[in-house]
C-alpha cells in the first residue's frame, strides 16, 4: 500500500510556504483531484469535467482566546510551486457528502452556507483511497465538533462505521494540552517510528457503544456454531437466488423495453455525440475567427490610441510653430514710439520663446529635423533679422536726434555769468524707455549692440565735450584772480615783490569745482552705459555709496539702479573668464564715449598754472583725493582721466621747480658776489607759500621740490664761493647762517627740511673751523717757527733755563694773541 500523502513532509511544509505571513498552522495536508464531472454508466468525463490535482489543508489560527479553523485549497504553479487558490472558512461547513455514484467510494463534495451562488454545484474531491478519505473527513470531523462546538451534516456514510475505522486503523496516544477554553483530547497516531499527532474525537459516547453491544448480544446469530451458521447461509443464499431468478424471469418485458429504449438512447447518444463533434469544429473555427478579430480589435484600439497622441503631439507643435498676427505686425512693421512699447517688448519675448522652443534642449530630437520645424525656424530668423534691423535704425537715429536737441538749446549749458551744472536726468528717462528692448536685442542678436554702442558713445560723446567746454569757459571767465610771477628766485627781482603775491584760492576752488561736478557725471555716465547697454559686468558701486572721493557723494541723486561700476582692467585677475571679455568691450567703449574730455580739464590746469604756479600743489592734492576715491569703485576711464591730469600737474609743477632751479643757477654768473645770496630769503618764502596750499597726499610732490631746490643751491653756494678762495669760507659762514636762521620754524615741522637743515648747520660749523685755523696760521706763523726752534733746543739745555724760557715765552703770547684777537671782529 502506497504511502498516505497526510504524512509527506515535503508536501506539509511546501503548504506553510504557500501561506506564510497569514500566521496560520498546518494541521493535516493531502493531494486530491478536482472535478465537476457526473458519474455515470459510460464513465466518461466531459471536458469542463477533467480531474485538476489540487491539494488541500486544514489549518488553525490562534486568534486571542479563540482558535479559527479554515480549509485551504492550494494548486501548482509553474515550476511546481503551490500557490494558494481558495480560503474556506470551516464555520461555514454545512454538509459533507460521499458520492455514491463513485464506485470506489473516494468522492466527496463539501457544501458551504455562505457561497453567492447556490445554484452551481460545488467541486467534487477524490482521494486516493477510502483510508485517505475516512482520515480526511475524521478530522473535519473532529476540529467541527472541538472548535465550532457542533456537526455539519453527513450524507453517504455512516458516523458510526468512520468510528469504529478509527479505532481498527488509528492507534492513538491520548494527551491532553490547556487551553483558555479547557481540556481538549488529542489523538496522536503513531505511524511507524514518527509520532504524528492527529485530532481524533469521541464521535459516539461511551453509554451509546455499551447500548449497542447489548443489543448485538440480544440477537442470536449463531456465530459460535460454524457448521449450523454455514447451512444457514447456503439455504438463505438458495432462497435468494430463486427469489432472484423468478424475479428476473417475471421482469423479461419490462427488460425488453428498457434494452429497447437503451438502444434508442445510445443511437440517440451516438447521433449526440456526432453532432458534438462537429459543433466542436465548428466552435474551435469560431474561436480561432474570434481570437483573429480580437487581435485585429487590438491593434486596431492601439494604432486609434497611437493616433490620438498623434495629433495632440501635432496640435502642440503646430500652436508652438504658429505666429500670432499682433506680435507678426510688430515684429515686421510696427512703430517704435513709447506708447507701443509695451506691445513690442511682448512680441519680442514670444519671439525668443518660440525660437528658444524649436531648439533641441527644448524640443524633442525626433522634431528637429522635420522639414515643416526647419522652415518655421528659417521663418521666426526671418522675423528676427527683420526686427532686430529695424530697431536698430531706429535707435541709432533716436540717440543723434536726442542728443541733436539738447545741442541745441543752450538752455542746457553754462552761458555767461551762469554756470550751469549738467543734467541728464532727462535724457537718462528717454533712454531707460528702450531699455528692455536692447535686453531683447541683446537675446536676439548679440552682434547688433556693437553698432548701437557706437552710436550712442559717438553722440553722447559730442554733448559730454561740449558740456565741458562750456562749463570750462564759463568757470575760466568767472573766476577773478591776480596772477603772481612765476620768478620767485630770481636775482634782479625785488624780494618785496615776492612777499606781497596775491591770493589765488580762487584757482583752486574753481578745479575742484571742476571736478566735482564732472568726475561724478562721467562715473554716473558710465555706470548707466554699462546698465543701459547690457555689458555683463559685476557691480562695483554700492548702492547709495560715493563715486567721488569727497564729501558731496554721487552726482546721480536719483537713487535709480543704474549706478553700477565698471572695475578697471587691471583689476581682472580675480574675476571670472566669462565676464573679462566683455569688461575689455566695455572700457574701450567708454574710451570711446569719454574721449576728448581730459582737454578741458587740461585747459584748467593750464590756466591755473599760468595764474599761480604754486597753485599746482593744491590741485595735486585734490585730483590725488579723487583718485584715491576711485581706486576700488569708478569706471576705467576715469581712473585714468584722473592719472593724467595727476601727471598734467607734476609736469607742470616740475616746469616751475625747473624754471626756478635755472633762476638759482643764474647766480653764479654775478661774479665777486657778497654777502647772503638773494635767493636764499627768499626760498624760505617759497617754502612757507608751499607748505600752506599741501593738500592730501602732496608732500612727497613737494619734497622732491625742496630736495632739488636746496642741492641746487648748495652746489650754487660752493661755486660762488670758489671764485674768491680768499673770502669763501666768510661767504658760506654767512650764507649757511642765513638758511639757518630763514628755516628755522619750518624745519621743526618738515622732515625734509630738517635734514637739509642740519645738513647746512654741518657747513657751516666745516666752514667756521677752516676760516678760524687759517687766521691762526696767518697770525702765528712766526710763533710757530719759534716753537720748533724752542723743541730742538730741549736737547741741548738744561732744564731750569728751559722752565724759564717755557715762563717768558707763554707771558708773551699770552698778551700777543688778546691783542690780536680784540682787534679782529667775527662774522655772527
């Protein structure tokens, strides 16, 4: 006998595989084959009606104090894998019936309340054989009766007869577990050496088996007595037989008829079973027709789908293609006037949207190459080079017409007897209306600014140099001082010609007047041109923070955000590559913008050097203030404007130091000169004008002066004095004394002074020493030879004489050199 599947292993842990995770256990498993088949005499199944092998499991799960119970049915998967089908829940199990029809016995159909429809049969299981379907049904039986407290309905066997299986077939070993609920038995059946526990149930009570022991014992059988019990079954079996025979013999017609109509049946069955036949071609020809037009069905709905995106893909490239006719009109011909501005600065954004939208990052490869996108994209480029040519015609000629009209009103510029400061404010609002039509231009083509900043830097350029010159002119003619002479340090000029110069701090205050009305202007101006004409430059001018240097801020008072700073180009290293192209473009365009500027500037300079050149120290002060005022914040340009009119000054301010020096050397030609030089006073005037116009960072202009000045001097002192040996250490006693004494209040201020002035107190104390050692020798010649004389005397004479003569010799020269000296008189 083949092994019960209810003890595979295997099978038992592939079912608790199949339904891991749901917390259930396995209680007993067993292969069966499903069908819904009718038994009948043919024994043949139809096709709905072929076996299925199926396994089915009755599992447990604990549940708090409660323990559910469920029938599994599992099948195979592919690769032979279970896989759970249905879940049935016991409680529902109404009735449980063996199918007679089945000769073997094997067939069962369980009956649940709770299934929707009643009126389909319910699957018919077949085991294996009647000892696998006694045990299965025992332990529905069973776990019926122990956890739903109740039997479902038995049809086709006896309770009675399964109990008394199970005692013949089940050795069992009675355990018993806790539970909340109280005791319950357990059968555990002991298969071999294994002992495998399963749930076997009193199914008939003790006091009902000796009930029906007793009445087996009231019926006599005889059994005892063999050979009486073995006549009594052979005469029993005659009677039957006979019984039987005269039956059969009485039913002859009744057979004829039913052989008759069996054959009328099974012709009927076999025509049935032709015409079957043949609706089975038929349907399997009508199937495969179906699965054809389904097919076709299908690939007709994909190909409608497909289609659908289609042409909503199309819709959106052809509403992406298509140029609306208001931008069409402005982009082609529409007016550039303030009031449609608005209208042109939209039609440009649709056009590099749209442009930008036909380009591969925005839209889809596949679409770039499509002959109907390329004629679009040479189409909206048509439109772009027809707009981007017409405006700029139109501001080129917008920025000379601008410009032509503020040329020629004079209103604008300084007239005579009125200065009139520059202002563009006006001309900044014109301008800033197209600005964000030279951001779209800019977007469009990049190539087309180039003209429009020519343009506009050659037009501004004429009203910046004619603002300039007029203010120049105005501030030249308006300002009212004496001029002073050049020749401080000349011999033949009167040294009270010097002393009484006149006062020329209007010179001054009129160049940093100057400046500080257009040194902010040009800042501003090339702020707003960076801004206004789209160079990609960093902002160097903080808002609100100064641009010039002094106290009087940015000339923008506005408070508008085009006061962006143009960083100078030798400021570029730290900066990024991307921005360094453009930040060359944009200072060689406002070389071009503010070109021809620095002439009036120079004009001034000029013209206040004629006036004073002294005044040269004053404006080296201020244009040093301004410039160290736009080291970190001022456009390029001015920054450099700046630097040559800080070098316009030094030069002429070395033309002055130049001038002066030639004038002290044209001392030395005045032959058998006396006494204090001329030149010496009044240097220390000079000197003393000079350190009151320093201003900011001059000193080291005026050092380098005083350091030419006083060496000229000096060597013009010693080759004075060289022209009469005699009398030069008197003169350059005297002449040393004389700068002492005119510096001496400024070299306690000024360093470089000061060290010219212990440099001249040394002179003269070398001069003073050669001067006295020379009287003394001139005077004491004789005296001297006297003395050797004296010296070699030593060796020959006696000491006392020597000590006499050492008395009388210093008795008279003693009274010798007081006379001498009473009559000889010291230069102070």
């Amino acid at each position: 006998m083949a092994k019960s599947s209810a003890d595979d292993e295997e099978l038992r842990r592939a079912c608790e595989a199949a339904i891991e995770g749901t917390k259930q256990k396995i209680v007993l498993s067993m292969r069966v084959a499903k069908s819904r088949g009718i038994w009948g005499k043919s024994g043949k199944l139809g096709r709905n009606h072929m076996a299925k092998p199926r396994v089915l499991a009755l599992s447990t799960k604990a549940k708090g104090p409660q323990t559910k119970a469920f029938l599994q049915v599992l099948k195979y998967s592919t690769g032979g894998v279970l896989e759970a089908v249905k879940l049935y829940k016991l409680k529902h199990l109404s009735k449980v019936e063996v199918i007679t029809n089945d000769p073997s016995g094997c067939t069962f159909t369980l009956g649940f309340d709770n299934l929707r429809s009643q009126s389909v049969a319910p699957p018919q299981w077949t085991m294996r054989n009647i000892d696998d379907r006694n045990r299965f049904l025992l332990c529905i039986l069973n776990m019926c009766k122990d956890l739903l407290g109740r039997l479902p309905k038995v049809v086709g066997i006896d309770v009675v007869e399964m109990a008394l299986w199970a005692k013949e077939n089940t050795p069992t070993v009675t355990t018993r577990r806790t539970v909340q609920d109280g005791p319950v038995h357990v059968a555990a059946a002991v298969i071999g050496s294994d002992l495998k526990v399963s749930v076997e149930k009193e199914l008939v009570s003790q006091a009902e088996e000796e009930d029906m022991e007793a009445l087996l014992g009231t019926y006599v059988m005889g059994i005892s007595e063999a050979e009486a019990f073995s006549e009594r079954l052979k005469r029993e079996l005659l009677a039957l037989e006979a019984a039987n025979v005269h039956a059969i013999l009485e039913s002859e017609p009744l057979i004829d008829e039913v052989l008759q109509g069996l054959d009328a049946a099974t012709s009927c069955v076999e025509d049935m079973d032709e015409w079957l036949g043949i609706f089975n071609v038929k349907l399997r020809h009508m199937r495969e027709d179906i699965e054809s037009i389904e097919t076709r069905n299908n690939k007709l709905e994909m190909q409608s789908v497909n289609n659908k995106a289609l042409i909503e893909e199309l819709d959106k490239l052809l509403e992406r293609m298509r140029v609306p006719s208001e931008y069409a009109a402005s982009l082609t011909g529409g007016s550039f006037d303030e009031a449609r501005m608005l209208q042109n600065t939209e039609a440009c954004e649709w056009l590099t949207g749209a442009l930008r939208g036909l380009e591969v990052p925005d839209l889809d490869p596949t679409y770039a190459n499509m002959r109907a996108v390329k004629e679009k994209r040479a189409e909206l480029e048509k439109l772009k080079a027809t707009f981007v040519r017409r405006a700029s015609e139109f501001l080129r000629s917008y920025f000379t017409s601008l410009v032509d009209f503020m040329i020629s009103d004079k209103s604008y510029f300084s007239q005579r007897g009125q200065l009139k400061r520059p202002d563009h404010a006006d001309l900044r609002y014109k301008c800033r209306t197209y600005a964000r039509l030279l951001q779209h231009l800019k977007s469009l083509d990049k190539n087309c600014l180039g003209p429009l900043r020519k343009a506009y830097c050659s037009s501004l350029n004429l009203l910046l140099r004619r603002e300039a010159r007029e203010f120049a002119n105005e501030l030249r003619a308006g300002t009212k001082a004496s001029r002073n002479p050049s020749a401080w340090l000349e011999a033949s000029t009167g040294s009270s010609q010097s002393g009484n110069s006149a006062d020329t701090s209007a010179v001054s205050e009129a160049y940093s007047k100057m400046l500080t009305i257009f040194i902010p202007l040009l800042v501003d101006e090339s702020s707003f041109f960076s801004h206004f004409m789209c160079f990609e430059v960093p902002a160097l001018v903080p808002p609100g923070g100064g641009t010039n240097g002094n106290k009087s801020g940015s000339y923008n008072d506005n408070g508008s955000d085009d006061d962006l700073g143009i960083m100078d180009i030798d400021d570029n290293d730290s900066k990024s590559s991307k921005n360094s192209a453009d930040l060359v473009a944009l200072n060689e365009a406002l070389q071009e913008l503010l070109d021809g500027i620095q002439d009036d500037f120079y004009a001034v300079v000029d013209w206040a050097y004629k006036i004073d050149p002294l005044r040269c120290i004053s404006m080296h002060g201020i244009t040093e203030r301004y410039l160290s005022g736009q080291k970190a914040d001022a456009a390029g340009f001015v920054r450099m404007l700046l630097g040559e009119l800080e070098s316009r000054i030094s030069q002429q301010f070395t033309r002055f130091v130049d001038e002066a020096c030639h004038q002290i050397e044209r001392n030395e030609r005045n032959v058998r000169q006396m006494g204090v030089v001329s030149y010496i006073p009044r240097f220390a005037t000079l000197a003393t004008r000079m350190e009151q116009y320093i201003q900011g960072q001059s000193r080291d202009l005026i050092d380098q002066a005083y350091t030419k000045f006083v060496s000229i001097m000096f060597v013009t002192l010693e080759r004075i004095a060289q022209t009469d040996p005699k009398y030069s250490d008197i003169f350059l006693l005297e002449n040393y004394a004389a700068f002492q004494n005119s510096l001496y209040d400024l070299a306690n201020v000024v360093p470089t002074l000061a060290k010219f002035y212990h440099q001249a107190s040394e002179a003269y104390e070398q001069a003073c020493t050669r001067h006295i050692s020379m009287i003394i020798y001139m005077q004491f010649e004789k005296l001297f030879q006297f003395a050797r004389r004296i010296e070699d005397l030593m060796y020959t004479i006696t000491p006392e004489e020597v000590c006499k003569l050492v008395i009388l010799l210093n008795h008279i020269h003693r009274n010798s050199v007081m006379d001498r000296m009473t009559s000889y008189s010291f230069p102070e």
